[in-house]
C-alpha cells in the first residue's frame, strides 16, 4: 500500500499536532484534517468548477464506471429489509451486510459503485449548528470483494482511484492527505485511509480483513472486502466554498424557506461559525457551548447577538436536513410509529415542526414537504412515485401531533405534581425521555407547560442539550432477543413435504432419540431447553417443523405397531426434532426407549393430520393473497409486519399509517377472492439468494429476513412473490373462499387483518348469519329491516335515558330545597346530615351542591344500601376538617371502607341497617 503511495509522489510523515502518520505530496507540518487544519476552503473553494450535490454524483458514478466499475441504484434506506440486526443504512456497506460481506452470497456486481443515501441519527443535535451534520447524507462507494480464487483488487487500486477521483473533478493533489488508521465495527477490523483536503475530511478507505474473535484476537477472513465512503455532500461543499454544507447541497430548498420567514442572513456568522466548527470534535452540547463562544469572540460580539443571528438560520437548515431525511423515509416504506424505525422517523417529523414553530411559521409541514420534494424528486423519480403517500402521511402525522400535544399537557402537569410529592424540584431526564417516548411531548412543550403552570422556584424542567441524540440511541438498533440454541450433530433431515404436498405418510429411519434424563443423548442442549418429551430424530419427515408464523404439523409415528402421538415438531438447525407422546397418555410405555439400541435404525411410520395441513396451508396462500390485494387497495407501501397462521382464524400485521376502514376490507377481501377464482398455479423454486434478489426485489422478505444462501421462492405469477419455507396449496383455487373477519390497530402503523380460509371461512360466515337471526328474532323483524330497527331502538333508548336523567336531576333538586331547612351547627360550621333514596351519583350530586353553593359547610349523605358520602366546602377544611377521614372511619360502622378528597369522600359496606349509626358516627367526628 505504500508502494503506491511513493509512485503517486507522496512521501510518510507525522502530524506535529495530533501525532498521527499520514502521507502528502508536499511536505507540511499537519495531517490535513481538523482541528489540525483549518477548513481552508470556505470563501475560497478547492475547485474552479462549483458542483451541486447531484453534479458530484454523476461525476463520481461516470468515473468508475469508465474503470470497469458497476454503477448499481441506491438500496432503501430501511435496512431491516434485509437485516434484522440495524433499523436504517447509516453507510453503503450496510447494503451488502451479512449476506454478501459473509461470503453467504455473490454481490450484485464486482467491483461496483453505489450513491446511497444514509441517515444517522447519533448527531442530530449538531445539525444546522455545526455547518456540517446531516441526518441524511449521500455516501458514494467503490466496492470490491476479494476471494482467494478471485482478487478483484485491493490496498493499491484503492488508493490510486480515489488519488485519481479526487484529481478528476479539479482538487489539486498536493492538497490531499492520506492518514492512516484502524478500522473496526461489526465483528470486523482492518486498516484504513482518512482522506483529507483543507481541512475537511472527504472520505474513507477501509480494507476488511479481519474477524475480531470472543477473545480480542485478530483472524483473517477468506473474503477481504474494499469498503470505502465518500461523503459527496462534502465534495459539493468543499467544491463550492459555501458558509455550510447545507448550502452546497440544498440551496434551491432553503432560499424558499428564507423567503418564507424573511429571515436575514449574516454570511460572516455562518462562515465563522462553520470555519471554528471545523477546529472542533462536536460530540456535545458543552461543544456546542465552547463554539458559540470561540464564534462571538472572533467576531466581538455577545453570545446573545450571535444567537439572534445564527438560530433561525439554523432552524431553517434543520428544516431542510430533516425533510429530505423524512423525504427518503417515507418513500422506502417506513410509517411513523412509536416503536422501531417508526420512532426514529416521527422523531425527525416532529423535530421538523419544533423548528418551525420556533421560527412563527404559519405554512403547514405538509406545505414545507411540498418544498423538499419538488426539489429532490428531479433526481429520485422513485421518490416522485410515492409523493401522494408522503403527503397523506405528513398530514396525518400533522393532525396526530396537535392531539398529542393538546392530550400530554395533563399528562405533563399530573406527572410535575407527583414529582413534586416526592420532594423533587427539578424533573430528571429519565422522566423528560418517557414522556417523549410514551406520550410524544417534546421535551420544549414540557418546559413550558412547568413555566406556566408552576413557580420556578418550586419546579423547574431542564432539557439536555443532546436530547434528541439520547432519544435516537436508544432506538437505532433492533432488539433482538437471546436465545440458548440447541446444538445438534446430525445429517440434515430431508423434508418431503417440499417434493410433494400431498404426501400424508411416509416411511423413515430412527437417527436418534433425545430424552430428558439422559446425558448420552444430551448433544449440548441447555438445562433450560430440556423437555420434557422424548423427541425422535428420523432421516427424512413428511412433518412439516414451526416456522414463518406457521404451526407445525400433528400427527402419528407407528413405531413396531405401536402408535405414538407427534404433539409438536421443530427445526434445530437443518434437523427436525419429533416430540412424541403415547397415545394411551401412559408415561411408563416410553420404557421402550430407554435403551437406544431398542429403536435407533430402526423403520418407523409417519402419518400427518392432513386435514390440518391443509387448513394451515390454505391459511398461509391466502395470507400472500391478502398481502398482494391489499396493496392494490392501501398503496404499494403496504408491508407485513407479522403473521400467524391457524386452523379457524389467521391474522396478519400489515404496515399502514391509517385505519382500514369498511369499504377497504370489503375491496381487500374481494380481490383476494377473485384471485382464488382465477385458480393461478403457484410457481415454487429453489433460488440462490443472489438471482432471487436481482429478479424480485426486497419484496422477497415480506415475512421477515430468510437466512442462507438458498432460499425458497414461492412466485404467485402476476400476484405475489416472497421467499417463504411455509406449506402452501398448488393452486390458489385450492384454497377456497377467504373470509376477512375484522381489522384493528394493534400499535401506531401497524393494522391487523383477522382471516379465514376454506372451511373455516364458511364457518366464520355461517356464524355470522347466526347473529344476524337471532338478533332479527329478537326484534321480531327480517335481517333486511334490523339496521333500521336497532337505529329506532337505541334513539328511543337514548331519549328515554336523556328524559329518565332530566327527572332525575329535576327529583335531586326538589330534595335539595326540601333538605335545606334540616341543618345542624356543630362548632360554627352549617351540617346537613341525612338519609335519602338514591344512587351514589345522586349522593354526591346533593351533598357538593349544598357545599359548593354556600347552602352548607359540610354534607354528609347515606342511603338505605349502605352507601355514605360526605363533601366540605372551603372555610370547612379551613377549619381543620378531613371529610375524607371521616368517611373512611363512619364507613367501618357499615362493615366496609372508603375514602377520597378534602372536598368529596365515599365509603360503603354490607350493613345497610347500620347507616343511621354510621351518620351519627360522622356527626360526633365533627364534634371532635
């Protein structure tokens, strides 16, 4: 690597400020990068020529396709497309994680270069402030995977083609610096190249050749990838010398929005403030504090002028960096939500209105997004595609803030005022995180609703200045969760389920049998995996094993005409675990099995319950049915997000931002229909992963990330096509009619589709033609008259009960004036003690009246079914009364308890005979 280095005329020295060794053309004291460097090319760009974000790509894509590179389209940026580890692609190797990098899989080209929009969410407190953070940010990549048998190119080639690159679009070599460094992340390591100019560090070289192992230590891996990043943002940047990067990259965007709020830009701020930024490792807030400190001295000015000036510039540059972010979001699939990556993109939707609430703008986030996608769909046309969606989304998400917003405001109060009773006076930020996270109110609004409703001096609400990057950290990664797996050395078992459907019985060979109490057999399974079930391991099975959302098959193993119920079966690994149970129930008949030799080679029967094995595959056809008529209906967006397969009843989760509503599942179910009826012939192969991927699409992985090199395609032509291992019917007649049951939102983005199928989809309408008889039967109408007979009905009701409340209400106040007469005086204080018919509410109704309207200082009300209230007026506590804890007391009297408020209590018991006693109890309290 260094060879090539010396031929391009760069010579190895050492940074006098940072220590670090690099390699320059010139000599020079600094390595080239910041702070070291100072950005050298603001006001005075590197190049002649100033490219826009877009230009740089095109050069960039047009000069390695000319050195025999690949140019492949941008991958989504919701990378759990095709991972299950990481939520979003935060750099373009992610694109190609594990499958490729693992060697599992053939990359779709190599070499091959690639702009893909990444988003990292780890610095975006820093965006808009700091000149150069983005959300989401374009890196360009050459990338090459070196076999043994096969080396593309490696350390030189790499070297000498970004040289080359960065020579091609005008930056004069003997600018650059290379400065070496190490690499490691995702259980990989290998050195790496920081490529500098002025100051700025332009991209990364990075050469995988390592496993880091459990231990620390280093090994080699067989296919060593070129993994490289070029920040293409910076390139506009550098190239064209603007105050910021987000000048360089989205002018067109953030003119209007500074036409819209008339904001007045001092460039010398901005440069300044980019210029220092470039000194500093912005990490956090204290960062930030240290910049706009450095920022207003440089230029002689307060900290608050500095701010006047540079906030609502920044604002508008967050605006901008946060609708292109949410841009690509939407467009790849993801839906706002309260988990997942659906919290990081509501996350950036509603930092995005913060920041224009913060700048008074009147203009919706619906008319903002219109801004951004004008603009950015010139270059994204698959964006284009999906702008009704992003629009319908925005304005949802909108509407859903606002009553986030108006609801939490209670939330905010009643959790200060539970804070305050256990003595805090300032809220922490584990509580700040929660009610973000729960409740959705940002941690601004909370600050103001404790301003406005609480004395600073008793209670105080402090923001971190990294809030949001705290949030977005805990949230960027999936969760997977733990699991002790079973190790089992065996052969494979071959699955004849795959080779034919209808197999039902089959004949095998006994491998092993697994036991509960043995250690001979025990091939390192966990205490805590153990069963209690012998489990059989056959050569070959008919048993189709759970998985995919699907329950395994049931049935019969005859082993010497001795019949062994199959209660379950799984796959461990490429083995299939049968757990039997006798079929008389008897433990002692497993005695058989105690000795191995008694069974192990031997030929045993299996037999499947076919009748669920049909139901569940009929289940599992139509749920690729459904998945493909619902996006017909909802919108190409539509992916599932879960799935359960049953006997009478599946369900299926399917990502939308909206309720279904009626007349959708009505049109979901009636597609999913015709689709049966056109009896299609499912077409199942065997791919490898590589050719599934390049003719189908992420569509392939609608029920979640497959593993292995092979996968199994299940293609319904002209309809649907997943990589699927679940059984399903030949044709999609075989089915039979689906029956959509109901639907309901089991989280924020997420709605549930309960279904039939077969059989069971005839049950389900017959049950409900039940309903609609019996209920006509009641009524003593027709099924055609009943909707027009229960509206009568319940409008009758609803009068009636708004009339019977009218007389009861009527009834309470005649008692009340008839009561007003019946007052006692105990230590200067009105009381109104009595007994009256009526029901709790109607207690409290007369007994707050008196107390609320000056009538009496205190009521207290009992009824002949043992129920007590008791209220107070204000002069009453004043004067050291506790209605609460008299009533709790008086109600002892009646066998049972209560409690409540200074102001209202209750109680009640089972001895309704004592309620005299109980009143009286309550009067020698006040007494007291």
């Amino acid at each position: 690597m260094t060879e090539i280095l010396k031929e391009l005329g760069y010579t190895k020295q050492k940074c006098e400020t940072c220590g670090n060794v690099f390699w320059s053309i010139p000599e020079r004291a600094t390595c080239g990068d910041a702070p070291c460097d100072e950005y050298e090319f603001i006001g005075n760009p590197a190049t002649d020529y100033g490219y826009d974000l877009f230009e740089i790509q095109k050069a960039f894509r047009e000069f390695f396709e000319n050195r025999d590179h690949t140019s492949i389209p941008r991958y989504p940026v919701l990378a759990k497309r095709w991972r299950d580890d990481v939520f979003l692609v935060g750099a373009s190797i992610y694109d190609f994680q594990p499958w490729v990098t693992s060697g599992l899989v053939d990359p779709p080209a190599n070499p091959l270069t690639i702009a893909q929009p990444a988003i990292r969410l780890n610095d975006v407190d820093n965006v808009g402030r700091t000149g150069r953070h983005m959300t989401c940010f374009t890196m360009g990549a050459h990338h090459a995977f070196n076999r043994p048998e096969n080396e593309i190119y490696w350390k030189d080639d790499t070297v000498k083609l970004c040289h080359d690159f960065i020579g091609s679009i005008g930056i004069n070599p003997e600018e650059i610096t290379f400065i070496e460094s190490w690499w490691e992340g995702g259980g990989n390591a290998g050195p790496c190249y920081e490529v500098c100019v002025r100051g700025v560090e332009l991209a990364t070289l990075v050469f995988m050749q390592y496993k880091i192992l459990p231990n620390g230590d280093k090994e080699e891996i067989p296919l060593k990838t070129v993994d490289t990043g070029y920040g293409l943002e910076r390139f506009a940047w550098i190239s064209q010398g603007t105050p910021t990067a987000y000048d360089a990259c989205f002018a067109p965007v953030i003119n209007k929005l500074k036409e819209i709020t008339n904001i007045d830009v001092d460039e010398k701020i901005l440069a300044e403030n980019a210029q220092i930024a470039g000194m500093m490792d912005i990490e956090t807030f204290a960062d930030i504090r240290s910049l706009r400190e450095k920022v207003a001295n440089k230029l002689n000015i307060s900290i608050e002028e500095l701010l006047k000036s540079a906030e609502p510039m920044e604002a508008i540059y967050i605006i901008a960096d946060h609708t292109r972010c949410l841009a690509f979001m939407l467009a790849d699939g993801i839906i706002p939500s309260n988990v997942k990556e659906g919290y990081l993109a509501r996350l950036v939707l509603r930092r995005t209105i913060r920041f224009m609430k913060e700048l008074e703008m009147k203009e919706s986030l619906s008319d903002i997004m219109e801004i951004q996608l004008d603009f950015l769909t010139k270059f994204y046309p698959e964006i284009k595609d999906t702008q009704e969606h992003i629009m319908n989304i925005i304005n949802l998400e909108e509407e859903r803030y606002a009553k986030t917003i108006e609801k939490g405001n209670r939330v905010v109060k009643r959790t200060i005022k539970n804070l305050k009773k256990q003595n805090k006076d300032i809220m922490p930020v584990e509580t700040l995180i929660d009610l973000y996270d729960a409740h959705g109110m940002p941690p601004e609004t909370v600050q103001e609703i404790a301003k406005e409703n609480f004395p600073p001096e008793d209670f105080s609400v402090v923001i971190p200045d990294n809030f949001f990057t705290l949030v977005a950290s805990q949230h960027s990664e999936e969760k997977i969760p733990s699991e002790s797996k079973l190790e089992l050395d065996y052969p494979p078992t071959d699955l004849l389920f795959y080779d034919d459907f209808y197999i039902s019985k089959f004949e095998a060979e006994v491998i092993d049998v697994i036991e509960n109490d043995t250690s001979k057999n025990n091939n390192g399974i966990d205490e805590k995996e153990k069963n209690s079930e012998i489990a059989i391991i056959l050569d070959q099975t008919a048993f189709y094993p759970e998985g995919g959302g699907q329950p395994s098959d049931i049935g019969y193993l005859n082993i010497e005409g001795e019949n062994y119920r199959v209660k379950h079966t799984e796959k461990v690994g490429d083995v299939v675990l049968h757990k039997i149970i006798p079929d008389n129930g008897d433990n002692k008949d497993f005695k058989y099995f105690k000795n191995d030799t008694d069974i192990v080679g031997k030929s045993i029967t299996g037999i499947i319950d076919w009748d669920r094995r049909i139901a569940l595959a009929r289940n599992h056809t139509a749920t690729h049915l459904i998945i493909a008529a619902s996006k017909r209906v909802l919108g190409d967006h539509i992916w599932q997000a879960g799935a359960q397969k049953g006997l009478k009843r599946s369900r299926l989760d399917l990502s939308h931002y909206k309720r279904i509503n009626q007349d959708e599942v009505n049109e979901i179910e009636r597609i999913a229909n015709e689709l049966v009826m056109e009896n299609i012939s499912l077409d199942i192969n065997w791919m490898n992963r590589d050719e599934a991927d390049k003719k189908y699409g992420f569509t392939l992985y609608q029920g979640g990330v497959v593993p292995g090199s092979i996968i199994r395609v299940i293609n319904i032509p002209n309809v649907d096509v997943q990589a699927c291992a679940g059984t399903h019917v030949p044709n999609t007649g075989d089915i039979g009619l689906i029956k959509i049951n109901k639907t309901e939102r089991i989280q924020d983005g997420v709605e549930r589709l309960d279904f039939s199928a077969g059989i069971a989809a005839v049950q389900s309408m017959q049950i409900n033609d039940e309903y609609l008889r019996n209920s006509s039967n009641i009524f003593k109408v027709t099924p055609e008259q009943l909707p027009k007979t229960c509206d009568r009905f319940f409008s009758e009701w609803k009068s009636q009960k708004n009339e019977i409340g009218k007389l009861k209400s009527e009834i309470a106040d005649l008692k009340i004036n008839s009561l007003t007469d019946n007052l006692d005086v105990i230590n200067n204080l009105k009381v109104l003690k009595q007994i009256i018919e009526g029901d709790i509410k109607e207690l409290q109704n007369i007994a707050t009246d008196f107390t609320d309207n000056g009538k009496a200082d205190i009521a207290i009300i009992g009824n002949n079914d043992g129920k007590i209230v008791g209220a107070a007026s204000s002069s009453a506590i004043g004067s050291g009364i506790k209605i609460n804890e008299i009533i709790k007391e008086a109600a002892q009297v009646l066998g049972g308890g209560g409690g409540g408020r200074p102001t209202l209590a209750q109680g009640a018991g089972p001895r309704a005979d004592k309620i005299e006693e109980a009143l009286q109890l309550a009067l020698k309290l006040l007494d007291k």
